[in-house]
C-alpha cells in the first residue's frame, strides 16, 4: 500500500517535451493513484492551467517555445501562488536548484525520477 493513499487521488499536470520522460511519471502517478494530465512545453501548460484545476504540477526546465522557468513565472504571477510546482531535471547544478526556487517552484526532483523519492515529493507538498 502506497503512502500516497493518506493525501488521495490527487490531479497532476506533467509538462515535459521528451514523451518518454511524461510517459514515465504519468505511469509511477498512475500507480500511486493519481490522475494525469501532459503538456509538451510551457505555453500549453499554461493553457490547461487557465482551463482546468490541478493539484499539483510536474515541471520540466529545459523545452522548447516556453521553458519551465518562464512558466513557472506565469503561473505564479496570473494563474496560482498555490499549486505546488516541481522542477524535473537532468541538470542538478545548485544555480539550477536556486533559479528554480526564485521563480516560485517548490522543489527540484532530479532525473532520472526515482518513484520513491516522487512520493515522498509529493506528500511534502501538499
């Protein structure tokens, strides 16, 4: 039984241009019991932000039309202060990590994710 279970099915966007890397977190969300939804860079993220609520936000830092660090900006500043945003990143550099929190995203997860570590991400947050 996964720990995930005491916060419920939570709505999770996945915004990430590689399919493989969505593809990846939407199947360990999906086996920790949440419901996903994907976009492929910042400007569609930004879309189903404005349309739809989420209660969480998976974001990718490097993708092309609008990055995750300009995203982020958008959502933090028009959309919501609120939504937990995670960066995912291949690049771990501490100038990344601080970058990242300065904008207004709550947490870096590394990649490759590991599912663990997605879970334990989670339930920090909120």
């Amino acid at each position: 039984m996964s720990h995930t279970q005491n916060c419920g099915s939570l709505k999770i966007l996945v915004v990430d241009d590689l399919p493989v890397n969505q593809g990846l977190l939407k199947i360990y969300l999906e086996q920790l019991g949440h419901q996903t939804d994907t976009a492929d860079n910042g400007e569609q993220a930004l879309k189903k932000l404005r349309d739809e609520s989420f209660d969480f936000c998976f974001m990718d830092i490097m993708m092309p039309v609008m990055d995750g660090i300009q995203t982020t900006k958008i959502i933090r500043k028009e959309i919501s202060e609120k939504i937990p945003i995670v960066a995912v990143t291949a690049n771990m550099d501490v100038d990344v990590k601080e970058k990242c929190l300065d904008v207004g995203m709550n947490d870096c997860l590394p990649k490759p994710i590991n599912r663990e570590v997605l879970e334990e991400v989670i339930l920090a947050h909120i």
